[in-house]
C-alpha cells in the first residue's frame, strides 16, 4: 500500500560576528530510488545564494552547491519535498542461499555500460557494488568488526536468515544513547562501549556485510516516528536516520535497519546513499569568518498526506516563517 509524505528538513547556523562568503553542499532533497517517487522538492536558503546548482554525485545522488556572498550571521537552509513510497515486503527470511554462494553468485563478470556481453556469461553486475564492498573511511574492517560479523554471517549459513540476525543483534546488544558518540567515533570503540545511534548501528552493520563480501551501502533519509498513543504529534519531533542497504541474489538491493531491528517499509524516505556518512552528510562546507558558531538547530517533520495528491508544486516556506 503506497503512502505520500510532505518532508520538510530546517537547519539553522548562527553565528557571533559577521560571515562572507559561505560556501556548501547540501544533501537533502530526496532521491528517485526503487519504490520511492519524488514528487516536489525545492530548497530555500536565506541570506539568498548567489550560485545555487544542482548535480548527481557518484552515486546518483542529489548534491546541491550554495554560495551565499551577502554578509550575515544567521543561515537558515531550508529543504521541502513530497514523496511517493510504494515498496512491497521482500521474502529476506526465504532466501535460503548460504553466505559463501551469496557472495559467488553476486561475483560474477563485470560487464561495462556499452559492451555486448559475453557467450554464456552471468548476468550484468552493478559495478558500483564492486565498490561497496570495499572498507571505507567510517566503515573499517578491523578485527573487532570482523570477529562480530563472523559470528553473525559464518560462511555455511543461509544469507537471508543471517542478515535479519545481524540487525537483531545489533538492536540488542547496542543501545541507543544520542550524544553518546560523534562523527569520529570509530567502530571499535563502539563495539566497545556497546552504544550509539543510528550513524553507528548503519556503518556496523555495512562493515559487518562488506567483510564477508556482500556489498553494503550507507543510506540516510527520515523516519516517520509516532508520538506516544492520546498525544499530538510534535513539530519537528521527527528526525534524520541512517540504514543499510544490502545486495543480495534474486532480490537486488534491500534496505534493512538495525536501529529499529527491521526491513525498511514505507516509513522511510530515502535521501541519499553512498560508502558511508562522509559521501552524504545533509549539509557541509565552509564559511569565512572572524567568528564562531554559537548555535546550530535542526528541525524535521514528516508528515502523511493523501494520495493520490495533485502536486503542481510545493510552496516555499515565507520570510516570515524563517523567522
């Protein structure tokens, strides 16, 4: 059953003297992804930019350049899209291939966009996911991360079964405690502080996946959360979140959350992706000043719409709204 959400993503950087220039990148308009349909999505900087261009990174993701000239010590960024999700139940628990052939079978032949294939080869493989078993910068295999995926993902198990209890395990043995680690946080520190929050669950598990040979990406986006049952729901209560993707035989790339010890449905609106949080952070860059920032907010709010929708366009959030 397909579901429409409005998302609308605030952020807002002050700072205590003067800033010119600032320049960023931003992720944080929804990607066209399987089972996700973007249907409206725009975003409204103020100070306005003097240069705003959108492009597709390596991964086909929506990255967005912002170049702000004007003098000032307030940025508010300011992201708003409507999305479509229709993604039906993948059979994971079925899927009765071991680790060891899982990983054989998505080893086949690389054939290149534009080359006839060859005679009696396997069919096509993502070349990306020749990457994406690959280590990267916040999703290392030492040896720590490789003893806890062998005890999850041994080779003579079945695949499917396997991940499902590698999103178990980690719900379970790792509790989630915000403030608790940091973008630098490595993950062998918190495999041994046994806490963190979803950026860390995401990156170990796609090591874990990465180090048996099954290619894993780092995907962030949103989460529809719900307030608890007789009360309303908050504005901006709903926040970014970070899962895994995984590529398995017969059912291609499959999007599971260790977080919340699932397979992702339609609460969720895919971003972006990539090796790990520094290919897609929502918003980076760089800002001269002889200041500092005294303050940063984020704000998100997911909220269900009709659907079908008629959706010419999404109107920009005012000045007077900013404020």
């Amino acid at each position: 059953m397909s579901r429409c959400y409005d998302v609308v993503h605030r952020t807002q950087y002050s700072y205590d003297d003067d800033v010119t220039p600032s320049y960023g990148r931003a992720y944080l308009l929804p990607r066209t992804a399987p089972g996700q349909q973007v249907l409206a999505a725009q975003l409204l900087v103020r100070p306005e930019p003097v240069t705003v261009s959108e492009s597709r990174d390596h991964f086909g993701n929506r990255a967005t350049y912002l170049e702000v000239t004007l003098p000032h010590r307030r940025l508010d960024v300011v992201a708003t899209s409507r999305v479509r999700l229709d993604r039906p139940a993948q059979p994971v628990a079925d899927l009765s291939l071991t680790c060891a052939d899982a990983v054989a079978a998505l080893a086949g032949p690389v054939v290149r966009p534009g080359s006839p294939p060859a005679v009696d080869s396997e069919p096509d493989v993502d070349l990306l996911a020749r990457e994406l078993v690959l280590p990267s910068p916040l999703a290392g295999f030492d040896v720590a991360v490789r003893d806890f995926a062998a005890s999850v993902l041994p080779p003579s198990r079945a695949v499917g079964p396997a991940v499902l209890d590698l999103l178990a395990r980690i719900h379970a043995e790792f509790a989630y405690a915000p403030g608790s680690t940091s973008v630098s946080t490595t993950l062998t520190q918190v495999l041994l502080q046994r806490r963190g929050v979803c950026q860390d669950f995401a990156h170990l598990a796609v090591a874990c996946l990465r180090s048996v040979g099954l290619p894993a990406r780092y995907v962030s986006g949103y989460l529809e959360t719900s307030p608890p049952p007789g009360r309303p729901k908050l504005q901006g209560a709903d926040a970014s979140h970070a899962w895994v993707s995984v590529l398995l035989p017969e059912l291609g790339w499959v999007d599971v959350d260790p977080t919340n010890n699932q397979v992702v449905d339609e609460s969720y609106v895919v971003t972006a992706w990539g090796r790990d949080y520094t290919d897609v952070p929502p918003l980076k860059g760089v800002i001269v000043t002889e200041g500092r920032t005294v303050g940063l907010e984020v704000a998100v709010d997911v909220t269900p719409v009709p659907d079908p929708v008629p959706t010419p366009g999404l109107a920009p959030p005012t000045a007077q709204e900013l404020s």
